[in-house]
C-alpha cells in the first residue's frame, strides 16, 4: 500500500508542478479576472489524483474493501509522499534556475502593485519585497500549501471512497444484531 501511496503521490507532484510551468508560460498568473484559478485547479488536481490514487489501492491492497480510517490513512499517506515529492521538484527548479524565478518576478511585480494600492511608503514595500528573495520561497511554500490542501481532501476524498462501515467491519453477521 505505501509503494503505491508514494508512486501515486510523485504522479500528483508532477502534475501540480506541470500545471506552474503553464500557468507561468500562459501568463495566467498575470490575469487579475481569474486570481482565484491558479489557486483551485491544484486542489482540483490534487484531489482527483487522491481519488484515483485511492481508488486503485483499494482494489490492489484491499480486495475492494476498505473503511474510513484505511482510506484516511492512505489519503494521508498520499498527501505526504506529495508535499515531499513537490518540494524537491521545485528545489531542483529553483537550484537549476528553471520555473521559479519567473514566478519570483511575477511574485514582486504583484506585491508591489498590490501594496502601492493600499499607499504603503516605499521603504515598506521595498522591506517586504526583499522577503520575496529567499531561498526556496516557493517550494517551503508549496510544501505547506499542499499539506494543507492535502489533508482536507484526504478527508472528503475518504468519505467517498470508503464502502466499509469503520466500526462493525470486524463483527459477524450474528454480532451485528
């Protein structure tokens, strides 16, 4: 089950990493009309890759059986492979100067806009900004966003998947009256 909980979990981080890389490229991180799109097709995907991730354990490591706390713990599972594989996906970017320093840019050119429209000083904006240029910003940042993600769909996504009861699985028919 872990094997597959970690495989499944490198195919999510490629696919949340793949979708960065084009909305850098598109230029849809620069579109003020869809600011909350580059922020919901992760969770999207994220969670339609637990999903599937979970479904197929279950079948392979389950018989097809499997309750609330086996799919949490699974989707959990999942979540931290995740969290751990796009870490090192974006630190690899970040190291080999692909992907990240676009986004840094988008990043400073956004705070700035955003802070000269709330008529902060400059040396404020300039302070803040400056924050913007640690190492690895981006992926300690996706570290924590996809474990945030990662755990609320691990609840829903065991919710669904789930076709167990959690506390009479263990009990015979005849214990169950």
């Amino acid at each position: 089950m872990i094997k597959n909980a970690i495989i499944t979990g490198l195919g999510i981080s490629i696919v949340h990493v793949i979708w960065m890389f084009l909305v850098v490229q598109t230029g849809l991180i620069q579109r003020v009309d869809l600011t909350l799109l580059p922020v919901l097709i992760p969770a999207l995907l994220m969670g339609s890759g637990m999903y599937i991730g979970v479904r197929y354990i279950r079948g392979a490591n389950y018989e097809g059986r499997m309750n609330y706390a086996q799919s949490f713990y699974t989707s959990v599972t999942i979540t931290f492979s995740m969290a751990l594989f796009i870490f090192l996906l974006l630190s690899l970017l970040e190291s080999i100067s692909i992907l990240i320093p676009d986004l840094i840019e988008n990043m400073k050119h956004t705070t700035r806009l955003n802070m000269e429209l709330e008529k902060l000083p400059e040396n404020k904006i300039q302070d803040f900004i400056k924050l913007l240029d640690q190492p690895y910003l981006i992926a300690k940042n996706s570290i924590v966003q996809s474990l945030f993600y990662g755990i609320i769909l691990s609840t829903i996504v065991a919710l669904f998947v789930r076709n167990k009861d959690t506390f009479t699985s263990h009990l015979t028919e005849e214990e169950k009256k």
